[in-house]
C-alpha cells in the first residue's frame, strides 16, 4: 500500500481551488479576474488587510483574525440550555462564543506554511465525536482541538500551480464553509451538517487552467484525526469556474470508517463512500443598484453509504445511506450591504449512522431500539430565512429564523437531553427516563460576526 501511494504522488507532482495561500506564490494566478466574493461558502473579503509583503512586493506574511458569536432561542425552551442537531448552534437562550480564531500563513520564496489556532463551543460538537482518539496509544486531541488548520507543503510553478501539503485541513466535502461568515445561512444545511468538518492528511491542489482546480487527497479517516482502517482514506475535490458567474463542485470520499465493536480492537472492514456535487450561479449583477445588487442561486447534492461486515453484523448500502438536497436564493440589496437567503433542504440517513447524538432511534440507556426497524431512515426537512446586514467586508449583523421537521423524535424537547434535572451529571431520579425529544423545531437567531 505505501508504495502504491508513493507511485500515485510521483504521477501526480507532474499536475491544485486555492486556499488562502495559493495566491502568495503564483507567478500565473488561477481565476485571476474572477470576483469570487459572492459564492456560498467563500469569503466575502476582497482585500485583506493583514499582508506583508517584502521589498518587492512579495508576501511574505498573510494573517486572519475571526470572532463569530450568537444568540439563540429555541422555541421548546429546553431545561438544559442545549441546542441538538446542528453542528453550528449549541446552545439555547445563552450568548455564545462560537469560534474564536487567528492564524497565519506563509508561501514565500515557494515554501507553503499555514497555523491558524481556534477556541470556541464549535469544537465541542465537531471534535468531541472522534473516537479514533482513543484507539491505541500516543493520540488524543488535547492539543489538536486548538488547531483549526496547519500545513507545510510546497508550491510548484507549473500550469497556475501544483501545491503538496500535509496537515490538518477543513473538509472538502459539502459546499459550505466551516467558517460561518462565508455560508449565506447561519445554521447550515442539514445535508453539509452530516459531513466531515476537518480531516488530518495530505492532499495535492493542482490548477491545469486558470479556471479550473483539482486536489487529491489521502486522509487518516472520515473527520478523524487517527485512522480506524489498515488503509488510508482517498478523496477528490473539482472546483471549476467557466465564468465569474458560474461555479460547479464534484467532491468524493472512499474509506473503511466504521469503528468495529471488537473487544480484540479489529480495524474496520466496513466501506464508507460519500459524494457530493453543487451548482453555484449568479444570475443578476448590478452592485451599484441601491435596490437589488445581486442574486444567485446554489445547489447541493449529497449521496453516501456504508456496507460491509464487522465481528457483529453485516451492513448493506440500502440500509446505511445517506442523500439530500440544498436549495438556496440569496438576493443582495443596498449595494450589497444587506442580503436575504431563502432555504430549502431534505436529508435522509437509512441507520442514523451520520446523524447527531442523541439519536432518535435509541433511548438514554443506548441498547434498544425505539423503533420496530432499526434501519429505518432519519428523514428531515429544513427551511431557514436569513437577514445580513453588511456595513463592510469583515463584519456581519445576521439574524435567523428556522424551522425543522423529521419522521422520528429528533429534536429538543422542553425536558432536555441530558437529564430529569437539566444538568449533564445530575441524578437520574427515573429509571426509565429518555432525552426529551420532538418531531419539530423552532428558533431564532442573532449573530455578531467579524473577520480580518
């Protein structure tokens, strides 16, 4: 298998959509021209303002500053403050410090270099669900949870750049950005909600034409910083852009994943393949317009399954799967600095195995079923309206109203889902007593966002 690897990489090196860095080596600059700034997911930043450059003008220093805080009311008013079921909102009728970030990166002289450090309730829900840290030994995330991204690799000057890094990176998968700013809801979609947010690996970003971007990428597991597999995971990611107005993603996954429930510790045997693939299109331009500046619309598509077999049980891909759908329009007005995003998402997740804790198939004791299938499917249907007001690039006021609905009890209820008494190691003064949960959910949201 290393050699296998070792052959691809040396294939490859003779062929990267950029990070943040891509730019501070390219002598050819891909997309050059192109105002990005619009697209869900991307940054709407067009100058930062954090560079240095040397004397003649190279970068050498690219820094980034972020502070994304909220404030969110659940409608069943939970006893516990806990909000479920998102990876974005945690919390309920509390003020949060959601992430909290700076970093900086590097691609001077050729020579890539990217740490960008992160504190906030984000990392609980994201981070805390990685069990891979617990098998075996010389692993945990008690330092790595503060990283949000770290890399090291080198830009090749061929075509509009071949980069080769090695590090924690944010996933690929999905069209939305960890970033929140970036997303054009706050809450993502529940589709990008049952993704991977990070990945520890390496990956190789090749840019064949100006307007197109191809990585590569080998990865210790699905959002996992150590592997459960005797094979690393693959991925691939395709941006590319015809037009400033127009964008198309394709993006796969393929690894072995599943923790296997053996005592002796047995490395999964259970494949795990996931794609996803969006459509991105601006169809009306006109920032001066103190009316509609802007509009566009975005598209995202999801399919996955699991199948296989471990010391337990055999799995097949009609009963673990996943698929969904995004929909979403985003009108800019005033000279783009407000902005309105309708949304419009399903997901369906045959076995839950993507989906939040706590599940809607198992109660607090986490051994039997709720149901009388224990593959029957989570199904959730999401809409969310978003205000953005604007004043400049690197701050948003944005507030949030959204509604959720599934088949099972999936939500939180006005009980909780941590215990009788609202505190996660209260007593539990019933012996039969479940996470308090519900069909359907309602909150809203105000957010203070600021990004350098």
């Amino acid at each position: 298998m290393k050699t296998t690897v070792l052959i691809v990489l040396c294939m490859i090196a003779a062929i990267t959509l950029p990070s943040q860095n891509d730019s501070l080596t390219n002598q050819k600059i891909p997309f050059d021209g192109m105002d990005l700034s619009w697209i869900n997911g991307q940054s709407r930043i067009k100058n930062p303002p954090l560079i240095l450059n040397d004397k003649k003008g190279e970068t050498v220093l690219a820094g980034t500053v972020y502070v994304d805080s909220y404030f969110n009311y659940n409608f069943s008013d939970p006893i516990d403050n806990t909000q479920t079921a998102s990876s974005t909102i945690g919390r309920h009728k509390e003020t949060t410090i959601n992430l909290a970030s700076i970093g900086v990166e590097s691609g001077y002289k050729n020579c890539i270099g990217r740490l960008w450090l992160q504190y906030g309730a984000m990392q609980h829900i994201v981070q805390e669900l990685d069990a891979s840290i617990n098998r075996g030994r010389n692993t945990g995330t008690g330092n790595l949870k503060f990283i949000r991204e770290a890399a090291a690799g080198y830009h090749f000057n061929k075509w509009y750049g071949i980069n080769i890094e090695a590090g924690i990176f944010m996933s690929y998968i999905g069209l939305e950005s960890y970033m929140l700013q970036d997303n054009w809801c706050y809450q993502r979609s529940m589709v990008c909600d049952f993704t991977p947010f990070y990945f520890q690996g390496a990956r190789i970003q090749m840019y064949p034409s100006k307007k197109l971007k191809q990585e590569l990428w080998v990865l210790n597991g699905w959002q996992t910083y150590n592997s459960f597999s005797k094979a690393p995971g693959l991925g691939s990611s395709t941006y590319y852009r015809p037009t400033e107005n127009l964008q198309l993603v394709a993006n796969f996954y393929y690894g072995h994943d599943t923790q296997d429930p053996d005592t002796l510790g047995n490395q999964s045997k259970r494949l795990r393949f996931h794609h996803d693939n969006s459509i991105v299109v601006r169809y009306f331009n006109k920032p001066t317009s103190a009316k509609i500046s802007q509009a566009a619309l975005s598209i995202n598509t999801h399919y996955g399954f699991q199948q296989g077999m471990s010391k337990v049980d055999t799995i097949t891909s009609k009963q673990h799967f996943m698929y969904g759908i995004s929909l979403t329009n985003r009108l800019w007005l005033n000279k783009n600095k407000m902005a309105l995003s309708l949304r419009a998402d399903y997901v369906a997740n045959g076995g839950n195995y993507l989906s939040f804790s706590p599940s809607p198939v198992l109660p607090n004791d986490y051994s039997t079923s709720f149901t009388s299938d224990p593959y029957k499917p989570i199904e959730i249907m999401q809409g969310t309206a978003t205000l953005d007001f604007m004043p400049n690039d690197y701050f948003t006021f944005r507030i949030e109203y959204g509604h959720r609905e599934a088949n099972l009890p999936y939500f939180a209820g006005h009980g909780g889902t941590t215990s009788p008494s609202g505190w996660i190691n209260g007593p539990l003064t019933q012996a039969t007593w479940k996470p308090d949960l519900l069909k359907t959910e309602n909150r809203i949201t105000l957010v203070l966002n600021f990004r350098l």
